[in-house]
C-alpha cells in the first residue's frame, strides 16, 4: 500500500514542529547556567522564546503548546506549578487576540 502526500507538502517533517518546542525548552534551561550576576533575576528566556516564535511564525506551535512547556519551565525552576503554565498560556492568548484586532503590525508594536 502506498501512502500519498498531499500536493504542496514534502515527505520530510517540518523542521518548524521540532525546533520551536526545542527552543522554548532550551530557553527555559538557560537559568542553569552558572553566571554571576550583580542582582540574581533573570528575564523568562523560555517565555521570551515562546513570543518570539509565535510573533514571527505563528504556524509554528499549535494553540495548547504554552501548557506543556510552562509545565516544563515550572518543574524546572521551581515555581509553583502551574504559575509559568497561566502566564504562558495569558502571553500568547493576548499576542492572538491583538493579532486579530491588528490589521498590520509594525516594528513598534512588536516591541511594545
């Protein structure tokens, strides 16, 4: 029996479905990192990956992805479970719902 691919998809898997969860993943695990810092904060790195995927390639992650990888960033760092999990999921919520208010989005707002 032969399997037939759709017209417009290749064999391979995107690369897009294993490299964003990757990313979000290590960003999470940067704050095992041995660094020496004047005041001991650092930024969500995992969060801040997270947002820049779903800025730049929305497509990348399907819409239940903030859970699992808050869960992740949660057991890793010690917050209280489910903390990363709500602010994740309130994140990328809030960038879909100013997407679809937006018609355009600029340098600014991506920023902002």
């Amino acid at each position: 029996m032969t399997d037939y691919i759709p017209l417009g998809r290749s064999e391979k898997m995107p690369r897009s479905i294993w490299l964003a969860p990757l990313s979000v993943v290590l960003g999470s695990m940067t704050t095992l990192l041995p660094v020496v810092a004047t005041v001991p904060f650092l930024p969500p790195f995992g969060l801040m990956m997270l947002l820049a995927w779903r800025l730049m390639r929305g497509d990348s992650m399907k819409v239940w992805m903030p859970v699992p990888l808050g869960f992740f960033d949660d057991m890793l760092s010690g917050q209280p479970l489910g903390s990363a999990m709500l602010l994740w999921s309130a994140a990328v919520l809030m960038v879909d719902v100013l997407d679809t208010r937006l018609v355009w989005r600029d340098f600014w707002q991506d920023w902002g």
